[in-house]
C-alpha cells in the first residue's frame, strides 16, 4: 500500500510501522528467538527491561529488524563486550532514554500533523522524510556525548573508574503540585520547557552535567565545588522570576559517587535531595564537606542553619551559600 492510497488510521499506522521497523511483521516471539538463535527466556527478559509488551506466543508482529537486535545483543555477551549480568540492565538503561525521547517526537509530530490538517498521506510522508535525518542527529548527538564521557572518564584518577569525588546537586521548583491545579496544560508545557532549557543553560556553562530531570526538579553534578556553587547560585538567582522562569531551591552535597548506567548512586545523592528538601525557596543548601571546601574560596559566605531531622538523617547540619556580595547587599 503507498502513501497515496492510504485512508484510514489503520493504514497509516500499517505503513508508519513498516517504514520505523524497516520491513512487515514476520515472526511470532517463538519464531524471532528462533531466528536469532537466542533463548527465548533471555529474549522475554531483554524485551521486558526495555518496557516491550508481552505480546503472547502467537503473535506475528515481529520484524526482521528484531532478529537484527537479538543477534547484536547476542554478540556483546559471546564476544565479552559486555558481562552477560549487565545485559538487561544496559538494556533498561537505553529504553528508558529513548523512551522519553521517543514521546517527545510524537508530540512534536502531532503538532506538524496539526499544522497539516491531520491529513493521513501527509503525516506518514511527513514521518518518511524526517526518520533519516533525525536518525543522523541523534547519531552524531550520542557521539559527541559519548566523546565528552569518555575523556571525563581518562581524566579519573585512581582504580575504580565506577566512582569519583563530585559534587551533586537537585534543582526543584518550589510550589509545583499547587502549581499544576492553578494552571492549564499548554501553561505547564512551557514553564517546563522554560525551566529545562534554563537549567541545562546554567549546568552547561559552569562545566557540570544533567544526570537527569524528574518532572519538577533536574539532578546536576559537577567536578569543582566552585562550578557547583556557580550552577546553584545562577538558578537562585532573584532576577530569573522576572522573566517568568520559576523560583527553585536547591540542596548541593559532595563527595563520592558511584556511576553506573549514566546514573548516580551513594549516600550523597541521597544527602544532597534531603538537603533540598528543607531549603527555603530561593535558597541553595550545602553539606558539611562542600561547606568546608567552598569556605576556602572568599567568593562564597556560607551560614550555618539550625539542624533538622530528615528521613535518614535524624540530626542534618546544613549551611546556606551565597555570593558574598550578597550577604553585603542584604546586611546593607
């Protein structure tokens, strides 16, 4: 069927799956494992770690492409590429990524399709010309990341690659679950995207990185406790309000981090979300450790605040940080 003659849904979505999967629907999940000579128990569980639907037995919605992933996925563990304990892991790590990334172009889709009158030919045409292109974006984006995660990587001193000294960070909007019912949809789309553009913004320019966004708040970590303190202070700055971004406050810990998967893990991620937890809107908290190394920088002041109890840390010092200029502004 060519895009010419499509008429309904149905069709398009018939076409739009042959041209993202590169063929027709061939194999059950018996015949696919089969194909790619994998066992189908380890098939199931790598479809399950990347959030595919369990389709059943019989089934034919498999495609050669399938076959494809399997024998790659097949040859990372014969060839010792990766340890076969990894697999799903690394499995459910790519999904997830490309899962957010995937409903974001359909959103961005619909709005084209929206622009076109939502005409069936036109949508699947639309799809065709652009898969490529964003295809060799996509490639050339993950290649300039994985070229800067790699040379942070060689620059690690020690044995253990799997965990470095590092500050971490959590930027939360302040007041966002009453936010949401005071304000439609559309609204809330844009002080969102406002909020992740300014944010990776800051992050990017004071040499940290975005580990990732949880809706309303964006975990951050950086190297130097200076470009943590910078990233902070930057999305705490009053002035942000006037251009209609949203008030944040932010909790910084330092200390090591164990990475895996592009995540991070340890007791200071934990320390570092408890920490904005309790800080006041507008108003970055720090830890002991990265209050002790930022008070050799005279750029900083930093003041203690009476401690709190949280979850896990019944008995939780923290200090506020400011430019010191601006603790001279406001003593003024």
């Amino acid at each position: 069927m060519g895009t010419g003659e499509l008429e309904t849904g149905a069709d398009a979505i018939a076409v739009l799956e042959q041209v993202l999967l590169g063929g027709p629907h061939r194999y059950s999940r018996n015949q696919v494992a089969a194909a790619a000579d994998v066992p189908l128990e380890r098939a199931k569980r790598l479809w399950t770690a990347m959030g595919f639907a369990n389709v059943g037995d019989d089934p034919v919605v498999f495609t050669d492409s399938d076959v494809m992933a399997l024998k790659l996925w097949d040859s990372l563990i014969d060839g010792d590429l990766i340890p076969g304990s990894d697999e799903t892991t690394l499995a459910r790590a790519i999904a997830q990524a490309f899962s957010r990334l995937a409903d974001w172009q359909v959103q961005l889709f619909r709005g084209l399709m929206d622009q076109r009158g939502n005409d069936v030919a036109a949508g699947v045409a639309l799809v065709e010309e652009l898969i490529p292109v964003v295809e060799r974006l996509q490639s050339y984006v993950w290649r300039r990341q994985l070229t800067a995660a790699i040379g942070r990587a060689l620059m690690e001193t020690g044995d253990d690659l799997a965990t470095s000294e590092m500050a971490v960070g959590f930027a939360d909007i302040v007041g966002f679950t009453s936010m949401t019912r005071r304000i439609g949809k559309a609204e809330l789309a844009t002080l969102l995207e406002d909020f992740e553009t300014d944010a990776a913004l800051a992050v990017t320019e004071n040499r940290g990185r975005i580990v990732k966004t949880l809706g309303d708040e964006v975990l951050f970590v950086a190297e130097s406790p200076a470009d943590a303190a910078e990233i902070a202070l930057r999305l705490t700055d009053p002035a942000r309000e006037q251009d209609g971004l949203p008030p944040l406050r932010i909790g910084l810990a330092y200390g090591s981090v164990l990475h895996r998967f592009g995540d991070v893990f340890g007791s200071v991620v934990n320390l570092a979300s408890r920490l904005t937890s309790v800080a006041r809107p507008g108003t970055v908290l720090v830890d002991r450790e990265l209050s002790t190394l930022l008070q050799q920088n005279d750029t900083y002041s930093l003041r203690s605040r009476r401690p709190v109890s949280v979850r896990g840390y019944p008995h939780l010092r923290s200090w506020v940080l400011r430019h010191n200029d601006s603790w001279q502004s406001l003593n003024s």
